[in-house]
C-alpha cells in the first residue's frame, strides 16, 4: 500500500486498508491529522472523515515524499488502533487548531493524545512551541 509521491490519497474504508495504513505509521514518528464533522443537524459533531497525512518511507527523500490517507469512519466499526497509535509517546501528530478534532475524536472515539503540535497556536505570539500548555 505505500504510495509514491504525486499519486492520489489511499482511501481506507475497510479492515484490510485500515490494518495496512496502521502498519505504516507506527513506523513513523510525525503525522499531520485534521478530521472533518457532520454538525449541522445535530448537537454533537459526528466525524465523517480523518485525514491523516505522514512520508511514505522511514528515509524521506524530500518533502513531497509523503503518503495521504483519508480515513472514512462512517464504515470502519472499530477505530482503536489509530486511538492507540495517536497515544503512542514518539509520535507527535501535527494539527491545525487542534483543540476541536482532540475534543471530537476524544468524545466520538475516546482517543486521547500523546504528544501534539499545533500550528494555530505556534503561530500565535508568545505560544511559539505549538504544543498546548506552552510545554516545549
């Protein structure tokens, strides 16, 4: 399943998919994630899509080197392992306003995070580490 740079998003919609993209990314140690919501009818937001991007190899050969996975949650029953995986300490997950994924994927799935880098707050003045609490 590994993909070549330029080549179109992995879709994992089944177990097969899903066991694969795991597999690939606990070999790495840096991950960008974002999810997608449903909220508009409802009180609660219910993730519709998880879109996880990390390099296609151990060794990177640049920075188009990377894999896109776009995980569709509506048809895998079970979401533990990328759970497990996003608690896992050396891999840090790169998001962009990351509080209100955290709080879904938390709520809808019971993930919780190990290490997070958030670009909204490493943009912000005087919070230039991008992980919450200020902690480097």
């Amino acid at each position: 399943m590994a993909s070549q740079p330029g080549n179109s998003p992995v879709l994992v919609y089944n177990a097969k998919t899903f066991a694969q993209m795991l597999h690939t990314l606990r070999q790495r140690t840096l991950l960008a994630l974002d999810t997608e919501s449903d909220s508009l009818y409802s009180y609660y937001p219910k993730v519709c899509l998880i879109q996880i991007s990390a390099y296609a190899s151990a060794q990177p050969e640049g920075p188009l080197d990377v894999v896109d996975y776009l995980v569709d949650p509506l048809r895998l029953p079970d979401l533990k392992g990328l759970g497990e995986l996003l608690a896992t300490p050396g891999i840090e997950t790169v998001m962009h306003a990351a509080e209100n994924d955290m709080l879904i994927l938390h709520r809808n799935y019971g993930f919780k995070f190990h290490c997070v880098f958030d670009t909204q707050l490493a943009a912000h003045p005087g919070l230039a580490t991008g992980r919450p609490g200020g902690n480097p």
